[in-house]
C-alpha cells in the first residue's frame, strides 16, 4: 500500500512541475521596461543571450529536474533492445531513481549555463554534417534555379545579412567571415542554423519575410540560436536527462520552446540595432499563422518542440513596445526595407 502510494506521489509531483513549468512560460510578462538608447538595447540583449544560472532555473528549473526524474522511472532499456535478456521497457518507481533523476536534472540546469562552449564545439562536427547533408539534399532533388533568380533571392537576402553580421561583429566580437548564410529551394518554409555559424533560409519562406525588416527577424532569430549556443544544450539535454526515456519529451519539449522564445528575442534586437522595423517580427508570425494555422496550447506543450505562433506573436509584441522608444529616436533607419516581389 505504502509503495502504491509513494509511486502515485511522485507521478503527481512530477507532473505538476511539468505543468506549471510549461504553463508559467506560456504567457509573457506585461510589464514593458521601454529601452530607450543603444546601450541599453546592446546590454539588454547580452544579458538575454549569456542567462545566468538563476535565469536560466527560473526559466527551465521545473521542467530539468521533472524531466530528469521522469526519465530515470519510466523509459526504454538499451539492455533489453540489444540483448534481448530484457524488456526493452524499464519502470523503476523508487527513491534511488527519484534521487538520481533529480540529480541529473539539476546538472543539466548547470550545464546549460556553465558548459553550453564545450558542448558547443562537440556538437559542431554533428552539425556541420546535418548542413552538408541539406545542401547535397537540396541540390539531388531540386533544380538549380536560373542565373538571374539567383540574383534576385541574393539582391533581397545579402542586404539584410550583411548588416546583422556586422552587428553581431560590433556586439558580440564574432567576424563577419565567420557566418555562411544560404538559400535553399526547400517547399515547406523554413529556417535553420548549425552551430558553426551556418544559417539556411529556403526559398519558400521569402514570401512570409515579405520584407527585408521580416528577413532580419528571421535570421536574427536563427543568430540567435547560434549566440545562445543552443545546439550544445540540446546536446546537454540528450545527455543528462535521457532523452531515450520517451517520457521526458514532453518535459524536454518546454525547455525547447524556451529557446525558441530566446531566439526570437534576440532576433528582435538585433533587427532593430540592424536599423528595420522591429515591429515587423510580430507580423511575420501573423503571417506564418495565416499560412499553417496555430496548435492549441494544451496540444502544442506535448507535440511540439516550438512555441504556439499566437505566443510568439505575443511576445515579439512586448518586446516591440519596449524597443519603440529606441527605434524612434534611432537616426537612419531603414524601416521594412525592399519589398519581396518574386
């Protein structure tokens, strides 16, 4: 009867702190501290990519540890897949793996703050074939297009990068020659960035851009990943809080969103230091819920390693009430820039 007990507690425990983590990063703070000069954006945005190890349990604490936990109890045995002298599933309902779990919760908290360079560069080789791999993808199943297309995907693109490297060059002290940034003919829009400093926009994302302001976003949030070296802490995160133990997903699914929302916050800033619109970030993901519509919350926390659209557009909506002030008073903005018309 205890033991019925004790293993119903730490189901419920376990599944409260997923809830709260999630549904606690689900709604933006309305409170606007409006950034109203360059330094103030440039400190603010350092502090947004380098979390400290209070942010970062503040942001994710629950869901590490309730997923550290989760994944020690109930997930699948390497033992019992290979061997077969096993079930290839494991249930261990017990303090020793309450413990452990909790542990290897905490731990990938610490890694994430204090071990994300590391990780960074080990994932690196990974990466760089995931990138390879596109291109070669790309280049197998889809014409190349003509010359002047080319031109004309460039003459929109080039602009917009150029300018955000630079930033991130003044700001961050990473050259400018570092960062490879392509198009690829891709159908489903999409972006995405490696950690060595390679970013991929497909062709079918242009139209959504709409606009080299939307643009920026969109590859303001890809550096963002980058700067944040989030591809390392997803390497972390498989390591520390056993991804293969299927029911950490969900868990691990809420830290996931977590960066999504970083990156779309630095991308914001960086837009705005590059001299567009920033009020435009907001827009393009009106746009991408125009064009695939939006999960239910409730639904999107265990499918999906990517916030709602309607939460990211709310957010880069706060984060634009705060930039307004700034972006005002900047000299020489450049507003939404060229319009996308192929």
């Amino acid at each position: 009867m205890f033991s019925r007990v004790r293993r119903l507690s730490i189901i419920m425990l376990s599944l409260c702190m997923f809830f709260i983590s999630c549904f606690s990063n689900a709604y933006v703070n309305e409170e606007v501290h409006s950034l109203n000069r360059e330094d103030m954006v440039i400190n603010k945005l350092h502090q947004v990519v380098d979390r400290s190890l209070l942010e970062e349990f503040e942001d994710n604490g629950l869901a590490s540890i309730a997923g550290g936990i989760v994944g020690s109890m109930i997930g699948i045995s390497w033992d019992g897949l290979t061997t077969g002298n096993a079930s290839p599933l494991f249930v261990d309902f017990t303090i020793s793996a309450l413990r452990t779990g909790a542990a290897l919760g905490t731990l990938s908290i610490v890694s994430r703050t204090y071990l994300k360079t590391p990780f960074d560069y080990l994932s690196r080789p990974l990466s760089w074939g995931v990138y390879t791999y596109s291109q070669w993808h790309d280049w197998v199943l889809h014409e190349e297009p003509s010359s002047g297309l080319k031109q004309k995907y460039s003459e929109f693109l080039d602009p917009v990068s150029k300018r955000l490297k630079a930033i991130v060059e003044q700001v961050f002290d990473v050259p400018a020659h570092y960062w490879t940034i392509t198009h690829m003919d891709m159908r489903a829009p999409n972006a995405f960035a490696t950690s060595g400093y390679n970013i991929a926009v497909y062709h079918s994302f242009f139209p959504l851009a709409k606009n080299q302001a939307g643009m920026a976003c969109i590859l303001g949030h890809e550096m963002g990943h980058v700067l944040a070296k989030h591809v390392g802490q997803g390497l972390s995160d498989f390591i520390f809080l056993n991804l293969k133990a299927l029911a950490s997903i969900p868990f691990t699914n809420s830290i996931f969103q977590n960066r999504e929302a970083q990156a779309d916050e630095i991308g914001i800033y960086l837009t705005a230091l590059a001299g567009y619109d920033p009020s435009e970030c907001s827009r393009v993901w009106g746009r991408i819920s125009a064009f695939s519509g939006n999960l239910r919350e409730v639904v999107n926390i265990f499918l999906s390693t990517h916030p709602t659209n309607k939460t990211r557009m709310n957010a880069l909506k706060q984060h634009e009430n705060a930039l307004q002030e700034y972006y005002s008073n900047k000299p020489q903005v450049l507003g939404l820039g060229l319009e996308y018309t192929l």
